[in-house]
C-alpha cells in the first residue's frame, strides 16, 4: 500500500520547530528591556502573544502522529473521511477505473503539487470534499475537467511531487 502523507516523525519534526519559534519568542519576550531601546512597550506583548500561538500546536499531542492525505493499493484511492480523528478508520474508496489523469501540476499560488481526476457523483463530492469544492469555488478555480473531479495535493516536503505521481500511474497500470 501506498501513502501520500507527513510521516509521524516529519509532523514530530514540525511541532518541534514550532516548539523552537514558541521559545525564541518567549525569549524576546522576557529580554525585550535589555535589547529594545526606545521601541513600543506594544510590541513585547506581541512576542508573548506569538510564543503563546506557537506552543499550543506544538504540543498537541494529536499534532505528533503525522496524517495521511491518500493511499492507494490494488482496488483504488481512498481518501481518509477527517484528519481530525485520530486513528480514523473511516475513508472514501474511489476505483480505479473511476480515476483519471494523475500528474504534477503548478496549482494556486505557484505550487508544485499532485493533481487526480475523480469520476465521482455530485452527492460523492459534497459528502467527502465539500470544503475543498467551497474553497475552489470562492478562488475561483475550476475543479472540473469534463466528467471528473478534479483533487489536487501540494508538495510535501517528505515526498518528491514526480516520484508520487510515478508509483501512483504504475499501481493504476497494474490494475486496469
């Protein structure tokens, strides 16, 4: 089975970074009187307001087990149902034969990322990617490629965008 996904040690890594940004800016905090001169008593109250919103997402614990976006295996694509679960059981299975083009693409924003055509119903896409269609819709980005929907992933830093798209084309080959 394949997975697209920010492995538990990577989310790990992200949280700590976070738990780094959180010190750095409870450090400027507590030191602002020794380096600040004549700034703006405002802006050591910025620095604790920014350690404190960099420290809750670090260490939610929830935050360290990494989340998957999709796997793939021999029947198809399944897309989790909610990242916010934990251990989520629950997914969304498309076909194979109801998956069309897979490849890289510049999506919004000048981002490299993974696009996949899905032949699924209206009632499919409300259900599962109902904040995704929202949010194309407000961007003003078309979603659609004929009968297909079309669901796109950015880069992530912990798996390379063509070898993604190469390994998800080959078990697609395979079973059709």
């Amino acid at each position: 089975m394949f997975k697209y996904e920010t492995p538990p040690w990577g989310a790990k890594l992200i949280c700590f970074c976070y738990l780094v940004v959180s010190c750095l800016m409870l450090f400027a905090f507590y030191t602002y009187g020794n380096w600040a001169g004549s700034s703006p008593v405002v802006f050591k109250y910025i620095f604790v307001m920014l350690g404190f919103i960099f420290v809750f997402p670090a260490l939610k614990p929830s935050n360290w087990r990494g989340w998957v976006y999709f796997s793939a295996d021999n029947r198809g694509i399944s897309f989790p149902t909610s990242f916010d679960e934990v251990n989520n059981q629950s997914s969304f299975n498309v076909a194979w034969e109801n998956v069309g083009v897979i490849k890289s693409e510049i999506l919004h924003g000048q981002v490299k990322g993974i696009t996949i055509e899905l032949n699924i119903s209206q009632a499919d896409i409300d259900l599962h990617f109902r904040k995704t269609d929202l949010t194309n819709k407000l961007l003003r980005l078309n979603n659609k490629r004929g009968n297909f929907f079309v669901i796109a992933y950015a880069n992530n830093a912990f798996q390379k965008v063509s070898s993604v798209v190469n390994t998800l084309n080959e078990i697609k080959r395979s079973n059709i």
